[in-house]
C-alpha cells in the first residue's frame, strides 16, 4: 500500500506547474482611443518603414535571404560584382521591380503618414525609410522629412561619374529591358548558367545576358553605364543623411515622443539602432505589422507601448484619422465628424463614431 501524500500525487498528475514567462508584447497596449491621447499630448515623433507598409499596394515584401528571381539568389544580383559581371541581368531585375512599383499605387498608409509629416512639418515629425519602391513619395511626402536609407527604383546614377538622375518614371527604362516574365525566362536562358550557380552566385564564365550596347548609358560622361540609385549588398549608406537623422534626432533637448515602427522587423543596421535611441530618450514604442511574431529588434514591449497587428495601410489611417482628416476616406464620413469636434477633443473619440 503506498504511503505517498495524496496531495503531492494529485499535483505530480499535471506535471510541472512552473509560472510561464508572458510573451514579449503582454505589456502593450492595443487600444485606439488610447494611442490618440498619446498622439494628442505627443510633440516629436519618428517614424521607421518597411515593406510591410507597401504591401497593401500589391509589393512583394522580398523578405528573407533565400529568395530567388528566375532561379538565381537575389542577394547575388544586387551587388556591384554582378554588375559588373553581368549588368544586363542586374537591369532586367530591376527593370522588372521598376514595372511593379510603377503599376503599384501609394496606399491609404503612404498618404496618411505624407498628410501628418505635412501637418507637423519637419521639426516635429521624421520618416525614415527601408523601402525603394517610390510608393512614400508618389504619396507626396515632404522629401525633406523622408529619407531614404536604401535609396529609391526611381533614381538613377552613373556606374562612375557624378551624374543622378531623380524620380525617372520611364517603363521601361530602356527598349532592350523587357519587363514580361516569359520573355525575360527566355533571355535568361541563353546564359547557360547551371541552376546551381545560379542559386549560389554568378560563375567566372557567365554568359551575360544582354549585350553591354543595349543597356542605359550615362549622357554624361558618355562611356558607363547608369544603374539603380539603390544601396546593393555590401554598400554603406548615405553618410550625410545619417548625419541629418542624428541632427534631428538632437533638436529640441533630443526628446522623442513616438518610435513608430511599421511593417518591418528593423533587424538590420542602423534601423535597429534608432528603435533603441529612441527609446532611451523617452520615446513609447509602437508598433504596426502583420504578425505579432515579427518584433525583431523591438524586442520586449514595455507598459505605455502598442502593438496594432493587420494592414498596415489600414490601420494607419485609423491612427492618425483625426489629424489627416479625409485621406483615403472615401465618403465614409467619419472627418466630417472629427471636424465638428473641438480641437481639444480631437483624440478623444472612439472609431465606432468616426467610421
């Protein structure tokens, strides 16, 4: 006959009973009405931006190392040795990202996050941008209050001289750099670059895949080639415009109010870097993505932050709905309630009244 404690035998049944440790966003908020009280009371806001903004406009988030176009590594086409290597391969990738984000239309979140830095202005609020897609500045966005840490599809500079060239909305850029999928396979094909190399990197006897004489070249200095004003693997960014985020970063006594986060992990440097400066100087945390399971370099959220998971675009314009007033409403009606209020209310109302 056993001689063991009923009770001790009836708790062994369920096993360890060891408190769980609360995931890493139990402390914040996800109330509307309450994030409108921070933002009524709120002075300096910056903002982080990622493809999770552009999504809702049909673009690919292109997330993750492992990704491919046509059988080849995209981490091996963006950098400056596969230029050089093969630029009409480098074109026809971008060429075929320029097509997507042309097609694409800036959504309700691009426009509502344009109409608040306008409202602002720039003292008050800052844009920081991952994206390369036009999308933040085809909404209007006051360039001056976005900066773009990857630069941008739409812009244009000499392999070797000085020239840039801003905002070329040409589609196709050039006649040689056709944008449909089955007769860019079939270019690709005459390459000849086993699938192997192809997923690796592009091998010493690659076969380029248009002739260097079709490709855009410089009217500049007439001898190279233009390529994407963008930040290639490997590639450090702009240095005065880090210095311009550190000097607004400093203004009026360094205090920040916001660190808004949308649709991006900001894992990579110096995005991660921001998050963490700006919490040191006072700022709560918010943050806006698809998944709750994508924080990256937030980290733990802490008492006083948010977190609003869904459509970016969407949940943007709820945020901020009493300020921009009319963007991207379509007639629902709810700015004309929010203008009726008293400017001291503006923040105080729920969305079930304004939508």
């Amino acid at each position: 006959m056993s001689t063991q404690d009923p009770t001790k035998q009836y708790l062994k049944s369920f096993g360890s009973l060891r408190p769980q440790k609360p995931p890493p966003t139990a402390l914040a908020s996800t109330s509307i009405p309450d994030f409108h009280t921070l933002l009524n009371t709120s002075n300096r806001i910056l903002c982080l931006v990622g493809a999770g903004l552009s999504a809702s406009s049909g673009l690919d988030t292109f997330r993750g190392d492992g990704r491919l176009w046509h059988d080849y590594q995209v981490k091996s086409i963006a950098t400056q040795e596969a230029f050089e290597c093969d630029p009409g391969l480098c074109w026809l990738f971008y060429a075929a990202r320029r097509h997507e984000a042309l097609v694409a239309e800036p959504n309700k979140g691009h426009r509502a996050l344009a109409e608040l830095a306008r409202r602002m202005g720039r003292e008050r609020f800052m844009c920081l941008s991952q994206n390369v897609d036009g999308l933040s500045q085809r909404a209007d966005h006051p360039s001056e209050q976005l900066k773009l840490f990857h630069g941008s599809l739409l812009n244009l500079k000499c392999n070797s001289c000085p020239y840039t060239e801003k905002d070329n909305a040409s589609d196709p850029i050039h006649p040689a750099l056709v944008t449909d999928p089955s007769v860019v396979s079939t270019l690709l094909q005459s390459t000849s670059e086993p699938l192997h190399n192809r997923i690796s990197f592009l091998s010493p006897d690659h076969i380029p895949a248009l002739p260097r004489s079709s490709l855009p070249h410089c009217p500049a200095c007439r001898t190279d080639l233009l390529r994407p004003d963008v930040v290639w693997f490997g590639e450090g960014l702009d240095k005065s415009m880090l210095q311009e985020v550190d000097e607004w970063m400093d203004a009026k006594d360094g205090k920040i109010d916001i660190m808004l986060v949308v649709g991006t992990t900001a894992v990579v440097y110096p995005a991660a870097a921001y998050i963490k400066e700006a919490r040191r100087r006072g700022a709560r945390i918010v943050v806006v993505n698809a998944s709750e399971g994508e924080l990256g370099s937030v980290g733990r959220m802490e008492r006083g932050d948010f977190l609003f998971l869904g459509d970016a675009a969407e949940i943007l314009l709820r945020l901020f709905e009493p300020v921009v007033r009319g963007v991207g409403c379509g007639g629902c009606g709810g700015y004309a309630a929010a203008l009726k209020m008293a400017p001291d209310r503006m923040f105080d109302t729920g969305f079930q009244e304004l939508f």
